[in-house]
C-alpha cells in the first residue's frame, strides 16, 4: 500500500517511516498537496506544538489538501500531535487555534496537578471493538509523550482511552480517519501490532 507521509517539518520521520514499511506498507514523504495523490493512507505524524504545527501545514498548502483527502474517503493517520491537528481547535499557546477540523473537537491541557508532559509507558483500555486493536494482549501499554489531549465532540469515536489525572482518548476513528495519541513507532511489538493491523484492515477495505 502506497503511504504518503506528511514532511512538514514537525515529527521523527526516519521512524515512523521505518515503523509503516515494517507493517507491510510503502511509505514516501511528501512536502505538498500533489504528493497525496495515489495515496491509499495519508499520515500527518507531529510532534511539538500544534500552533507552529498548523503555520507549517498552511505555508505548505497542505491544510484544504488534507482535508479534500479526508472528504474524498482517504484513509487519514494522525500520529501524536498529529492526531491532535485532526480536530477543531487547540488551545494550546494560550489562544484558540484552529486545526484541520477532519474531526469534531477540541484539545486541551492535561489537567492541572499531573506532571507534564506525560512521558513514558502507558496502558490502553479498549473502549469498543475495532480492527486495529485486534488481538491486543492486557494489559497493552504503548508510548505517550503529550502535554495535551483531545476531547472528541462525540465519545464513540474513541476506540481505546488511557489514563494520565484523567481519561483521554488514546485511539480514534471516524470512519476512515484514525488517529493515535501515542508514538506506534516507538511503542515495541505493540506498536507495531496497532500499525499491521490498521494497515490489513485498510487493504481488506479495498479489496472489497
């Protein structure tokens, strides 16, 4: 499966790049809206902060080109703060930051009293059946580097939460949009488990 992975300046691509070829896919970097095309995934990864995040996917011409994808039923994989610029609005900064808006809701800061970032190993507790968690052991622990989390404006998107003061989302999928608040390529045999296993469902989808 041919895999456009989003260079924008702002995630660990060697790894994550690394991580979508060992599932199985054919991963390639584009830096501009005419590398989605042919595309059977798209991936935003990401890491930093979501509003310098969003300036670089503008000056590239990649936010419409994003969405068009989205709105045309391309599989979309937000990975991290990447999955965070799926939805509505940060506010991260101190401000209200627009995203990609793919998906309904906000982000929002940790709350106050927990250590930020959340850094390390965490558990998922899978909150309803769905191929890419298939056949995940328990617990499953993945890693998280994050200071803020999504708050989707409809629940049954979540596809597993984890913990850190309070529940958040940890998976999310929106019919082809799927978006993960952890690092899968730096998340072991697990992560790379969550990766194949998206990945086969995808091709199964399009074998159909």
């Amino acid at each position: 499966m041919e895999i456009a992975v989003v260079d924008y300046g702002a995630g660990n691509l060697r790894s994550v790049t690394r991580a979508l070829a060992a599932a199985g896919g054919a991963p390639r970097l584009v830096t501009g809206p005419d590398g989605l095309a042919g595309a059977g995934l798209v991936v935003v990864p990401g890491v930093g902060a979501f509003a310098p995040a969003m300036r670089r996917l503008r000056a590239a011409g990649m936010v419409e080109a994003l969405r068009a994808v989205a709105r045309a039923g391309v599989p979309v994989l937000g990975l991290c703060l990447g999955m965070q610029l799926l939805f509505d609005e940060s506010d991260e900064g101190g401000g209200a930051t627009e995203g990609l808006g793919i998906l309904r809701g906000v982000v929002r800061r940790l709350p106050a009293g927990v250590k930020v970032p959340h850094m390390g190993w965490n558990t998922l507790e899978v909150a309803r059946p769905d191929p890419v968690v298939a056949g995940l052991p328990e617990p499953a622990y993945v890693y998280f580097v994050h200071s803020y989390a999504v708050q989707p404006a409809d629940p049954a998107v979540v596809v597993a939460w984890s913990t850190h003061g309070a529940r958040f989302p940890a998976i999310v999928r929106a019919g082809t949009v799927v978006g993960f608040q952890f690092h899968p390529e730096k998340s072991s045999r697990l992560g790379a488990r969550l990766l194949a296993n998206l990945l086969a469902g995808l091709a199964a989808r399009a074998a159909r």
